[in-house]
C-alpha cells in the first residue's frame, strides 16, 4: 500500500517526504485556505518536491467548466492528477479529460456504486471518504471493502484511495484489506510512527 499525505503544509510534506515512505500527496483549495496560501502557487511547490502523483481538485461544477479547470491545473507539472467530485457533470468531464490523457482522482465517493461508474468513466483513481462515512453512524471500512472487492472481479485499472483517514487503525485496516493507496493527514502519519514500547526500549 502506498502512503500519501492530504495537506497543503508544505513544511510538513518536505518533512514527510525526507522519510523516504511518501508516494504522493492529495489537496484541495480549502487546506491551502487553511495555510493561508494561494493554491495554484502551492500546488507547483508540492510538485517540485515529490515526484509521485499530486491531487488537486477543481472547484468548477459543470463540465465545461471543469473540464477548464482540470487542464489548466494539469499543465502546472507532469505530475499532477485532478480531483474532481463524483457528480453527473464530474463523470462526463472524467470521461473527456482521461481520453486526453490527464490523471483524475474521482473523489468524494462514499458508495461502491459511485466507484464503478467513476472506473467506468475513465478515472485514474477514485477516494472513498471511509472517516466522513463512519461520522455519519455507516461503516466506512465497509464500504472501503465493498469497492475492493468489486474491483478485483473486473482486474479494474483504477486505483483505490482510502481518504478521510482519522487514525493509524484505519490505516492498517485498509492495508489488511489490500487497498492501493492510503492518503493520510500529517498527525496520523507521525502517530503511525509511535508506540510506547519502542520510546522504552530507547
């Protein structure tokens, strides 16, 4: 399972990636708001410092529009992958823009239906929100499993990413499960390297 980072902090990416265990990164313009920083800008920094597969999401909701947006924000690097909402006018968009050749992450998907139909139409990679659906009483580990499983009946191409991650147990969780990609905020990745036995034995 490869490990991304869901930040804009750029500090805490160049510290992460030093580990030598960051495959990529997942943002959006609300953590670069967060940081108070333009997003366009960070997002070239972030592809400067890691070369794996740098989502950034597109705000625009009709097509046209997003599909706009989405090649603007893949000529920033070559490395870019777009994230764009599961909707109708998301779908559509994917389908165009994946036949040109640019990376989407389908993201804010939180059912195994809405996973095929983002594979369907054309997408690199598609996010289940498992965290979002465990705040809302539903089993977001469950739901992650569900897609999984389809997608190993059909040999898919996409990749699945295990998103909204609270904690280090759903990191191990969607790695016992055999999920492609984990994108995973910079507090659970510095807990993921903790454990009271190991400060003992220092």
């Amino acid at each position: 399972m490869k490990i991304f980072i869901d930040t804009a902090n750029v500090d805490h990416i160049r510290e992460i990636n030093s580990w030598g265990i960051l495959s990529g990164v997942t943002t959006n313009p609300s953590l670069c708001a967060r940081e108070q920083k333009e997003f366009y800008s960070t997002i070239r920094e972030i592809a400067s410092i890691v070369k794996g597969p740098i989502s950034a999401e597109a705000c625009s909701m009709e097509k046209e529009e997003i599909i706009k947006e989405a090649r603007e924000l893949a000529a920033i690097a070559e490395n870019i992958v777009v994230k764009i909402p599961i909707t109708p006018d998301g779908l559509a968009a994917t389908k165009v823009l994946s036949k040109d050749g640019i990376r989407i992450n389908m993201t804010l998907v939180f059912s195994a239906n809405q996973a095929l139909l983002a594979s369907q139409a054309g997408a690199a990679y598609v996010s289940p929100f498992i965290g979002r659906i465990d705040d809302i009483g539903h089993d977001g580990m469950g739901v992650l499993y569900e897609i999984i499983s389809v997608f190993e009946n059909y040999d898919f191409d996409t990749e699945i990413i295990a998103a909204s991650i609270r904690h280090p147990l759903h990191v191990v969780q969607a790695a016992q499960m055999g999920v492609d990609i984990a994108t995973v905020p910079y507090e659970v990745i510095k807990a993921m390297v903790k454990h009271p036995l190991t400060d003992k034995g220092i």
